[in-house]
C-alpha cells in the first residue's frame, strides 16, 4: 500500500464556534510527484509501483515514464523537474542545498523561478546537479533547461532561458550545447520551435501559476490579505547541520560539505563513508568517486575542496602544521584570509611540487602541478605570486580561466573574502539556508489532486515561462500557533 504523508500540516480552527478542524496539505522538505500522464512507476526496494501524484520520493528512488507519458516533479520550494517519455532518472540527494538527479536515459526540462526585487533579479542561490551518463550539468540560475541523454550517446544540454554549465562552460539562454566525452558544441537555437514534451511542460506552468492566482480568492489567508494584512504562520525551527556556516570548529580537518561517493580512511585500504560528523586526523585519506565533491574546513576562512575521482593524503593535520598531498585528481585551497603573524603553516603537494601558502588567495593543486590563481606561496625560498603554475623545478605563466565542472562548483560554493572579516563560503551557506526558510512552500488546496508555490511574505515570483506567484504568507518560527481573525493555524 502507498502511503503519503505531509512534511507540514496546515490546520485551521474556528475558535469562537471550536467547529470541526479543516486540514490543508503543505509542504517545503522533499521530492514529490506532482502530475503524472500515462504510464509512469517508480521503482524502491527492487519492488516496482504506479507514480501517483503526492507521492514523497525517497533517495535511490527510480522513476521509468513509458513511451507518450509525462511527469512533473516537485524540488525546493520554487523548482520543477518534468519528466518526457522512454526517461529513467534517479534520485541521488533530495537536500534542497546538494540536489542531485541522475539521468540514466531520456528528456527531463526543468523550470527554476526567479524572485524578483525593485533592482534586479535574486539568483537561486542553490544547487541542481544532473548527472548523465556522459558527465553532469550544473544549474543554479533562474531558467528553463531541457537535458536529453542515452546510455551510450552525448548529453544535449538546451537552455531557452537562463544559464547552465557543462563541461565547465557556461551555456547562456537560446544556446544548445552538446557534449560528449572528448568535446562540447555549442550553437543557437530557436526558442519557438517545441515538441510535444515542451509544450506540455509549458501547460505545466501556466496551470501552476493560474493555480496560484485562485489562492487569492478561496486560500485560507485570502481573508487576511483582502483586509490589507499579511498572515502568518508558523514553522518548525530547521536545524543547523554540522559544518554550518553558524557553527566554528577549532578542529582542522572538519567537514563541512560531502556528497555521496566520498571515502576515507585511517588505516590501510578500510575505507569508510565521509560525513559531516567526521573528524579527520593525521595520517588519514581522502578519497572521492567521480561526480562526488567534498569541502574541509582547515581553519576557520580556510577551506580545502577536493574534486571528483580524486584522492589526497593529509600527512599533518593538527593546529600547528597541515601538509596536504594531492595522489590523484585535483583539489582547491580557498584561503579567505591569512594572518602571517598567527597563521599556521599550510603546505600544498603535488606529485612534483610543494609549496607553503604565504597570503590569502586560490590556489589549484593537480596531481601533477600547482596553481597560484591569487595569492603567493613560497616556493624553494622565493615568493611565487599570482598567476602562476608550478610544475617540478619550473614556474610559468598561468591561465585564471576555469577549466571544468570543479571550478564550478568551489566558485558556487564561495571563494575569498566577503566583507566584515567573513569568507565568501560562510556568507553563502548562510544564504542558501535563509532562502531555502524564507522562499515559500508547496501549498495543497483541498480537493485537488497537486500542489502549487506559494511564496512567503509579499514578494513575487515570476515563471521563465511568463506569470508570477504571489498569494504571500510570512513565516514565523518561535510560536507554536497564530490567531488568524479567529482561525488558528498550526503546525503539527
């Protein structure tokens, strides 16, 4: 039996008359599917069931569209997958912060809202990786983004609006690129031109935005907001992960990011699975399974990145010294800021090389070389500043143009300084989870079958595909019920 249960639960009573409660579907944590046409199932536990809509997806959950059938996913608050025919994806991580779909064969669009301001517009602020069996797309701008792909072909990445990466480039609005595992092409598209699975993803939107604007009438807080007061509610307090920006370890070598596919180990070949609760120690291994990515915080505004396929070895770690040595793949040293008289000595290793960081700055480290990007390092007794790339005895010249989907993904992560003496990392984690409380929720009016954004507070959304959602509540987080003109909404 499928059972499907609601991250929030609005529920309303008439305090005057104590009348029966009424119960409204809402949520903001999680994947769910939100329209199904034709023959769609997911797959969990190697046991095969019909998608229905509402249903909460699991991690590791695999969804199967048959030939002619759609679906329509829900991600954070704001965000839609939609799925074309003869498609099989997966789902890696649900976290509104690290999401990531594995797109095993076949067409997926996604649709990210752009919350609009007087000055300009708000970026998502968070992450959607897609991984295909070809390599992976990076979306974190407001936009529309088709992804077709196939066991054995390219990855066709088609951006009618917005901006993408692939491969490490950015792919601009009305761009198609494609993508296969020796090189990237990229030409304009015509962005009238639309098959069946784009126009039914575009009736998709318009669907969700109209169901949007009905709110205002038949809504719970529709009272409220005629009356020229904005209603609020009430929401769990989120707690903070480990490793997050309001939480300073003194501890080097603690994790603040790791996705799934991130190993270490302490004693020879035992591997064991990377978290945020671990401590890493001296002497300790790092490895990452491709497409996997994992940050450490060395000291506070020090940050070490490590890419995919790749492995490191920290033959000191303690508060004095820390000696990081790059075996294979690549890694990034994001140093915000570095105080010569108090800093501990931080050396970098290649296979060739290795160098002491002299200064705040990026620093690249490859297997087989070192790249200053900004910042100095000393290098057999001599400053070496920015540009620059060591690799063995010599020291050129270098490039600062990003070269691939790891440069992408520290640069989204932050890097240097921001103001007020904070790292542009912390800034940003603070960001993501302010945006992710602060943005809306998936809101379920009773007798329909799906949900719609709803977004908090009176600020407006607008669909890449044209119309906006209003229809604003505002969150409130300390108390446990709000009196709303003699209704009271709680939250279980």
């Amino acid at each position: 039996m499928i059972v499907v249960l609601a991250v929030v639960l609005f529920t309303f009573r008439s305090i005057a008359a104590q009348g029966p409660e009424e119960s409204f579907a809402g949520f903001m944590h999680g994947i769910r599917a939100n329209a199904v046409t034709g023959d769609v199932v997911y797959q969990r536990n190697d046991a095969s069931f019909p998608l229905e809509t509402g249903l909460k997806l699991e991690i590791g959950d695999v969804i199967k569209t048959a030939s002619g059938a759609c679906a329509e996913l829900l991600l954070q608050p704001g965000n839609y997958l939609r799925a074309g025919g003869d498609t099989e994806l997966q789902i890696v991580n649900d976290q509104h912060d690290r999401m990531r779909i594995k797109l095993n064969r076949g067409t997926i669009s996604l649709e990210v809202l752009s919350k609009e301001t007087r000055e300009t517009y708000y970026e998502a602020r968070y992450l959607i990786r897609v991984l295909t069996p070809g390599g992976a797309v990076f979306i974190s701008d407001p936009g529309i983004f088709r992804i077709n792909t196939s066991p054995a072909g390219p990855t066709e990445l088609v951006v009618r609006n917005g901006a993408a990466v692939i491969k490490g480039q950015e792919i601009k609005a009305k761009r198609r690129a494609v993508a296969s595992a020796s090189n990237i092409s990229i030409s304009e598209i015509d962005s009238k031109t639309e098959d069946a699975f784009d126009l039914w993803a575009r009736e998709r939107a318009e669907t969700l935005v109209h169901a949007n604007k009905e709110l205002s009438k038949t809504a719970p807080w529709a009272r409220k907001q005629k009356e020229d007061q904005e209603p609020s509610i009430d929401l769990p307090n989120e707690k903070q992960r480990s490793g997050s920006a309001l939480v300073v370890s003194a501890k080097p070598g603690t994790v603040n990011f790791a996705d799934d596919g991130v190993d270490f180990a302490r004693a020879q070949d035992e591997w064991q699975t990377l978290t945020e609760k671990t401590q890493l120690q001296a002497g300790d291994r790092l490895r990452t399974q491709a497409n996997s990515f994992a940050e450490l915080m060395l000291f506070p505004d020090v940050n070490l990145r490590l890419a995919g396929s790749s492995e490191a070895l920290f033959e000191q770690l303690s508060n004095d010294a820390v000696s990081v040595k790059i075996l294979s793949g690549s890694a990034i040293l994001d140093v915000a800021r570095f105080d010569r008289k108090q800093a501990p000595l931080i050396t970098i290793v290649a296979a060739s090389a290795s160098a002491t960081i002299a200064g705040s700055g990026n620093y690249r480290i490859d297997a087989d070389k070192i790249m200053v990007r900004e910042g100095k390092v000393t290098f057999k007794e001599r400053l070496v500043g920015s540009c620059h790339t060591i690799a063995g005895d010599a020291v050129s010249e270098c490039d600062k143009k990003r070269v691939d989907d790891f440069d992408f993904w520290s640069r989204y992560r932050g890097e240097g300084e921001f103001y007020g003496g904070l790292s542009m990392d912390s800034y940003l984690t603070k960001e993501r989870q302010d945006r992710f409380q602060n943005t809306g929720f998936w809101f379920q009016q009773p007798g329909q079958t799906s949900y719609t954004f709803v977004p908090f507070r009176s600020e407006i959304f607008r669909s890449p595909y044209g119309g906006s959602y209003s229809t604003a509540v505002s969150p409130r987080r300390r108390l446990n019920r709000v009196n709303m003109g003699g209704r009271e909404l709680r939250f279980p």
